[in-house]
C-alpha cells in the first residue's frame, strides 16, 4: 500500500516537472538567444548555451527603440486599466451578490456564458467605436475596451457571496449604507481576491499587443509590446536582438509574478471555489 502510493507521488511529481520544464524553456531559450551573436543564433543545429556571451544585443535594444517612451505608456495604461477594472468589478460583484433585483442571476449567467466569445470577434466592433469617437492612434484607446472583466467579477463575485448575508443585514440595521457596507466592511475582507485581480489584471494590460497593433500607428504611443517592431524589417528578424528586447518587455511582469504568486494562488482558489 506504501509503495502504491510512493509510486503515484512519483509519477505526479514526474508530471509537474516536466510542465514546469515546458513552461519554463521558452523564457530560458529566450534569455540564453539574447546573449548569443547573430551567428550563433541562427546556427543549424542550434546551440544551448552562448560561446562567448554578450550584452551588444541589449545595448543595441536600448538605442534603436525608445524603451523608456514605451515604458511610461505602457505604465501609464496598466495603472488606468486595473484602477479603473478594479472599481467596476468590485460595484457589479456586489450587485450580483448581495443586491436583490429581478433577473440578477439570469443576467449574471449571460454574462458568464459571453466569456466564451473570445476577444478576437469583438475587435471589429472595438475598433469601429474608437474610430467613430476620435480615439484612434491615442493612449485612450489602449485603456477603454479594458476597463471591465466578467471573469474578475465572477471571481470577486464567489467570494462576496461566501461572506454570511447575517452581516449585511446586521450592518443595513445598524444604519450603514450600501455604499459604507461595501467599502467598509466586504472591501478590506477580501483583499487577497483584489490583489489577484490587480496582478492578474495588470500582467494582461501590460502584456496586451494585438489591439494596441490596431489602434496605435505613431511611434509616440506605443507600448512596450508593440515596441519590439522596431527590430523588424524588409531583410528579416535580428532574433538575437529581438530576444533581448522581449526580455527588456518581460522581465518586470516576471519579477512581479515571482514577488506575488502566492496571492495569485490564494485569491482564485478563494474567488473560485466558495459561494
């Protein structure tokens, strides 16, 4: 029985690591790419690891693309999106869970099943409305279409709802509002579901590339995903030089998941499982 169950840890852990392997080599491959000549990048059969080295790949990234320009816009649209994506969430999780109304579940439902439609349908649609309002080639149009998730509702959703309906009504009696009970009380009770929110949110925003390829034509508002462009051209792709400039993009997301996966984790199973 002991050798059983020794045998199905093995095999499970044997599992995990090769996933954890295969999720992990792209950013590897893409980390040792960067530090390898144009030669060597572009050998057949490949190499692993560099023979000599070398930051010229990062050096050049810097001075051929304004990093910095495409940082600050890439900040200045995670910092909109998740502020403003975190505020609707946290008022429609509430409606949905604590507010009585005709048709709320049904509703609700609706807006669950509508996470089938993948983004890709919606985007001649998206497109159209930043046109027609002026908005196009404009910092507002990277924030908009991102201002609201039914999949961060229904996970904020769950775990208002696991929250015993005894202490709304207690609260109504002793005179709170809606508004005091929900920013008072179910706010700061679930801040490790926000946080989730927050970063899952913010690593989506700053990573987002295919609208901001739509909507965005001048150098000047670009992100840094759509920055790396500027090491493409009509002779071909510099992929030792375009691996150095991923990095620069991925590296702070990376850095942010390290710091706060635990909350990740916590916050979905939380958001995920009670209600």
């Amino acid at each position: 029985m002991k050798n059983t169950e020794r045998n199905k840890k093995i095999i499970l852990y044997v599992i995990l690591a090769i996933g954890a392997f295969i999720m992990f080599f792209p950013f590897f491959w893409m980390i040792v790419t960067s530090l390898k000549t144009g030669f060597e990048a572009n050998k057949v059969p490949p190499t692993i690891f560099p023979a000599k080295p070398t930051l010229d790949n990062y050096v050049y990234a810097l001075k051929t693309a304004p990093f910095l320009k495409y940082f600050k816009n890439s900040l200045i649209v995670t910092i909109f999106c998740v502020t403003i994506t975190m505020f609707n969430t946290i008022l429609a999780a509430f409606a949905f869970s604590k507010m009585k109304f005709p048709g709320r579940d049904i509703i609700f439902a609706a807006l669950v099943a509508m996470m089938m439609i993948p983004f890709e349908m919606l985007i001649i649609t998206n497109y159209s409305t930043i046109v027609k309002f002026g908005l196009y080639d404009t910092i507002i149009a990277l924030i908009i279409p991102f201002t609201s998730s039914i999949f961060y509702t229904y996970i904020l959703r769950n775990f208002f709802m696991s929250v015993p309906d005894s202490l709304y009504h207690s609260a109504k009696i002793d005179g709170a509002s809606d508004w005091q009970f929900l920013w008072e009380i179910l706010v700061p009770i679930a801040k490790p579901s926000l946080v989730t929110i927050a970063l899952l949110n913010a690593i989506a925003c700053w990573n987002s590339f295919l609208w901001s390829i739509l909507v965005i034509n001048s150098t000047e508002n670009r992100t840094l995903p759509f920055g790396l462009f500027a090491f493409t051209n009509e002779t071909g792709i510099r992929y030792e030089r375009l691996m150095a400039g991923a990095t620069i993009v991925v590296l702070p997301m990376i850095i942010l998941f390290l710091f706060a996966r635990k909350s990740i984790v916590t916050g979905v199973s939380r958001g995920g499982l009670k209600g």
